[in-house]
C-alpha cells in the first residue's frame, strides 16, 4: 500500500478551514481515482511550541503508480485547485510506501 501524507499549516482563521475542509474539500478528496481509504487529524503538540501542522490527511491507494495516476486526474487536479480555498499558505505533501506489519 502507498500512502500520501498532507500537512496543512496552521490558518489565520482555523474554524473557516476546518468548516470549508470538511464540507468542501474532503468530499472532493474523497472521489479520487483508486482511493482505498483515507482520514485526516488534527496533531497536538509533544513538547514546547504549538507543532508545525495544523491538519495531516492521509489518503492510501494500492501502489505509487496508482497515487500518481490519481493525483493526475481531472479530480486530482480539483482537489490540488481548491487548496487556496481554505489554506493560502498551501500544503506540504509527502509521500511512502507503507511497510507490510
């Protein structure tokens, strides 16, 4: 399984994001190509300081390629077009193999 790692900065007004992320933007996230399953949360800090990400989604698919393909698609391109709309600081995004247990 690959597994494609969001983090969003923390915004200047975090009750707009979190209302348009999960009324907007994650019911589009959620109709990409090949997606098996995803979920975001919100980290707390271990330590002094507030933590670096405000909001981490995780999306999984069944291998690289089919991220890829997916993040490629006119839904990929959706998705990676109504960021600004929530985070005009954008998003961090990562990606790996998720090791067999």
């Amino acid at each position: 399984m690959h597994r494609l790692l969001v983090s969003y900065p923390k915004p200047a007004d975090p009750a707009r994001f979190l209302d348009y992320y999960e009324t907007h933007h994650l019911p589009l996230a959620r109709t990409l190509p090949g997606l098996l399953g995803c979920r975001y949360v919100r980290p707390q800090a271990l330590g002094p300081g507030d933590g670096a990400a405000f909001v981490l989604f995780e999306a999984d698919f069944a291998s690289e390629a089919s991220m890829a393909a997916a993040l490629g698609s006119a839904i990929g391109a959706l998705v990676a077009a109504d960021v600004p709309n929530y985070s005009p600081a954008g998003a961090a995004l990562m990606h790996y193999e998720v090791p067999e247990s």
